[in-house]
C-alpha cells in the first residue's frame, strides 16, 4: 500500500486571545526509505487503498500521536478521525480510540477528535459522538462550509469545534464578497450553536485578519508553523501573534474613523434632505447626488415601515424615480427593527448593519433618520464598497 515509516506530524494552533500554543492537530506523514518526509494524505483518498490497511496505517499513527503527546504539560491534541471507521464498528462493541486512552493513562480532555468526512452511517456516528462526549472528548467537524450536508452534521452531531473550510476562507479574505458574507454566516452560526471555531490553513496576515474578523478561537497555518515533527514551546508565537492582532485593531479602528466620516457626511444628507421635503419635496430640487458617492437612494416610510415615497435612486447623471415600491412595508427588515431599536431622538443618525441588497447585489448599509416627532423616517441606502478609506495616520 506504501513505502515508508508511518509517523505524525504536529502543527500547532494558535489561541487567539493569549498567542500561545493552545493545542496541535496530528497529520500522517510517510518518512521514505531515503529520509524524505511525504503526506500520508493522499492514501486517505484514493479509491484503490486497501481499506483495511489505511485502518491499520491510521490506527498506527494515532497511537503513535497520542503516546507522543500523552506528557505534555497543557493542551489539546486534535486527531482526524474517518466516519467509515466508525460505520466498520459492531454496535455497541468498545470504541478503540477509548480503548487507547485507557490504555496509556491519558486524560479524555486532551483529545479533539475531528471528523472528517461527510460518509458513513449518521446514526452510528452520531452514538459514537455522543460516547466520545460522555467520556469528557471534545468533537469537532472539519472543512465546515465545504459541503451542503455540513449542516446536517451541525444539527446532528452537535460539535464542540468547527473548523472553518480552508479553501473557502481563502477565497473570503482574498475578496470574493459571496464567500465573505457565507463564511461570516457560518462563523455566526458556529457562535450562536456555542461552538468553538477554528480557522486552518492561514498563510497572511490578510487572511488572519478575516479570522480574527469572523470571532476565530484558534488559528493554524504556515503564518505561524509548517507542521514538524516535534512540540514547540508554548510561548513560541506570543510576540508575533501579539504584532499581528495589533495590527488587525488598528485596522479595525481605521474602519471605526472610516464610519465616523460617513456619519459626518449623513448628518449633512439628512440635514439637506429634511429640508427638500419641508420645501415640498420636488424631485428636481433634491441636492446633488455626486457629492455622495456611496449614495445608492432614498425614500419615505411611516413609522410602521410602510414606503410612503417612491424611491430616488442616484445615477451618474442625477437622479431617477422610482415608484414601483411606494405601500410596500419594510418593518420586517432586519435593518428596520435596528434602526427602531436604537433611535431615541428625531436627529439621531442610525446606521444599519451590512447586508446584501437584493436587487443590485451590492453591500449595502441603510441609514435613518426620524423626524416630525417620530411619524416619518427618511431612509438612506449606502454601497458600502463605496465609502472612502480613512487615511492612514
């Protein structure tokens, strides 16, 4: 099946919020008859590998792991495991990872272990998860996001860890907006289910930051260590790590000044547009839209959210209406009950979360402003790629 020596390889994983080392995923490594280290990897999903002999390879390097790992002072270990072992498993017969901690005294709660793959029998694996769990194992799915049954697996496994697609958040940090916006949500929901995430396959700064952006708790990748064969000292990335997430809120208080300017320059559109209704509101009196160049349209809604306006839109060459939309309700917008929610005086300036705007696709932000004692609220929608940078100080 192979030529070479099985043995593990350890890439730490970074916490987040100390910069040490809080734990290593084992990966299988192959060390060839002329000294070369090769990734077992590529066995794991070739068709023509004898199954039993891959058991037997990945059985080896996870004992191999967890002996290695069993006298480390603090953190955790995360092992891959494959869902098709688990389907391979007689009911109720003794799990052998358990078996194998039992054996060489290690503690349940050093052991992550990582599944890996979307086959194999649920119900069987959701039992396997759930003895893992009673025996103090945390559990995590890898490659979260790859697949559209990734969900499934949230909902039935109910892990501890997700670790985030590698390649999926690549494409988010490089720029791709549609990945950006699904990575966010994955993260969120990750969050919200109280799992932990893990951010893998880090390789810049830039995609660092995207972690750290999407709530990671721990991150991994060549930005800090090439997987090796050995441990590292555990405050081996604390000044570092500390430059890099210094680095990442300076640039989020540049953001921060960058959304202080445009509120700045709203207080001044809302300010010129209060005076256009009171003037009657004339289309052809609305002030110049090129002096905003976020500016997507505007329009006017009662306090229950009904669209009393047609919507001015802003074009290169002034302004379009609109009407197609006038008697629609807008109060079951997320941005709507925000808006609601945080206005507390008729000149307050409130700014939506971004979201996706359904029509043209762009980024977009939605401003409000109430006013004749809260019976009307002028809205205001903002092409977040848009709003100008903040120089750097």
């Amino acid at each position: 099946m192979h030529n070479g020596q099985p043995l593990p390889y350890f890439q730490p994983l970074i916490d987040t919020a100390t910069g040490r080392i809080a734990g290593y995923e084992a990966l299988a490594r192959l060390r060839l008859e002329d000294g070369r280290i090769v990734s077992a990897g590529p066995l794991f999903t070739d068709p023509q590998t004898d199954p039993d002999a891959l058991l037997e390879l990945d059985r080896s390097i996870r004992q191999q792991a967890l002996e290695l790992f069993r006298d480390q002072p603090e953190g955790f270990i995360s092992i891959n495991i494959s869902p098709l072992w688990i389907s391979r498993l007689i009911s109720e017969q003794p799990l052998p990872s358990l078996q194998l901690l039992e054996q060489l005294g290690m503690q349940p709660g050093q052991l992550v272990f990582e599944i890996t793959e979307l086959q194999g029998d649920i119900r069987q694996l959701r039992d396997a998860v759930a003895r893992y769990r009673a025996h103090g194992i945390r559990v995590a799915i890898d490659d979260f996001g790859a697949g559209a049954s990734m969900l499934d697996r949230l909902l039935d496994l109910e892990p501890d860890i997700i670790k985030l697609d590698a390649q999926l958040l690549r494409q988010a940090a490089n720029g791709n907006s549609h990945s950006r916006e699904f990575v966010r949500a994955l993260a969120l929901m990750a969050e919200r289910s109280g799992c932990e995430v893990i951010a893998e396959g880090i390789e810049n700064q830039r995609e660092l930051h995207f972690a750290l952006e999407c709530g990671a708790r721990f991150v991994q990748g060549y930005l800090f260590s090439e997987p090796r064969e050995g441990f590292q000292p555990v405050d081996s990335y604390v000044e570092p790590f500390a430059s890099m997430r210094d680095a990442y809120v300076k640039q989020q208080q540049q953001e921060r000044q960058r959304l202080a300017v445009l509120r700045q320059s709203l207080h001044t559109l809302f300010g010129e547009l209060r005076q256009w209704l009171e003037q009657g509101a004339a289309p052809q009196r609305l002030p110049d839209p090129a002096r905003w160049p976020w500016l997507l349209r505007c329009y006017l809604c009662d306090a229950e959210g009904t669209q009393i306006s047609p919507n001015f839109d802003a074009t290169a060459t002034g302004w379009e209406t609109d009407p197609a939309l006038l008697d629609h309700n807008w109060s079951w917008r997320p941005y709507f009950h925000q808006i609601l929610e945080e206005a507390g005086e008729d000149s307050r300036v409130i700014l939506s979360s971004p979201y996706r705007d359904a029509s043209s696709q762009a980024l977009c932000m939605t401003s409000g402003l109430f006013f004749n004692d809260s019976r009307h609220l002028l809205l205001v929608d903002i092409d977040v790629s848009r709003i100008p940078a903040t120089p750097a100080a």
